[in-house]
C-alpha cells in the first residue's frame, strides 16, 4: 500500500507542476523549456530552482517502487537507471545556454526513455501498454507540431506512471 502513497506523491507533484507551469508560462516546445522561466521567476535561486527539485523529487520518489516492483527479475536494475538518468535532467537546467549542461542533460533525457522502455518490457512484460502510448505520442507529435516534444514527453511520463499503478 505505501507504493501507492508514494507514487501519488510523485504523479500529483510532477503533474501538478507541469500544469501550473502551462498556466503560468504558456504552452512550451518541452518540459524542461520551463526550467529557464522558472528560473527567472525566482532568480535569487540561481540555476537550480523549483524545476530542478520538481524534476529530481518526481522521479526519486520512483525509485523505491520501481525497484520493489522489480524484485528477483535480472532486469531490475532498468528501473533504478530510469529515474536516475531523469537526475541528470534535473541537475543541468541551464542546458539551454550552457554546452556541458546540454550534454549532460540529452544524455540523461534519452536514456531515462531507453530504460523506461526497457524495463515496461523486461520487468513486467507490458509491452502491450508501451504500443498505444507511443502511437498518441506519434499521433500528438504530427498534430502539435510546435510542441511536439512536449506531448511525446508527457506520454512518456503517462506511460511509466500507468505502469507502476498497474502492479501497485
């Protein structure tokens, strides 16, 4: 039952940023286009401000579920390099205008969907699930077509957080 506390947590958190960042900002090219604009709204918080916590709360309150859920598969270490990898995106929010940071932030955006992906499939099997996910991000990537990465990444995050409910 903590599983489910947990994850709530972290779906109402994460989600609830993201709407209150749409509505204060704007509809954005991608999520972490809101990283600089909450940055400017508090800008006594230097580069790491409430995006940055946000984006690394999220997806640490992930890890104990993903790993508990994956207990005795040889896959499960792909659930704990998921949310790990969305700490890299976390920690470099200036990656707009800094390279390292730009680097370190591709870097960790892309693998945390490589492994998202590879432990749905590997850990408990729902590849099922993954299919129409990736075809409404297909679908909203053709059909918002300045936000496309916006649509495909929430898909994404819809995707994980419907799979861990699934086996809470």
């Amino acid at each position: 039952m903590w599983q489910y506390y947990v994850l709530s947590g972290s779906a109402v958190v994460f989600f609830g940023f993201v709407y209150a960042g749409v509505r204060i900002f704007g509809l954005l090219s991608c999520y972490s286009a809101y990283a600089p604009k909450w940055g400017a709204k508090w800008p006594n918080l230097n580069q790491f401000n409430v995006w940055t916590v946000v984006t690394i709360g999220s997806a640490l309150l992930m890890v104990p579920v993903i790993l508990t859920q994956g207990e005795g598969n040889p896959w499960q270490f792909l659930g704990f390099l998921a949310p790990a990898s969305m700490l890299l995106v976390g920690a470099s929010p200036d990656y707009q205008t800094d390279k390292f940071q730009w680097w370190i932030h591709q870097i960790g955006a892309w693998s945390a969907v490589g492994w998202t992906i590879g432990w749905i499939i590997a850990v408990p099997k729902l590849l099922w699930v993954v299919i129409p996910f990736a075809l409404a991000a297909v679908g909203l990537s053709i059909w918002k077509k300045g936000t496309w990465m916006f649509w495909a990444e929430m898909v994404v995050y819809l995707t994980i957080y419907t799979v861990l409910f699934m086996n809470v």
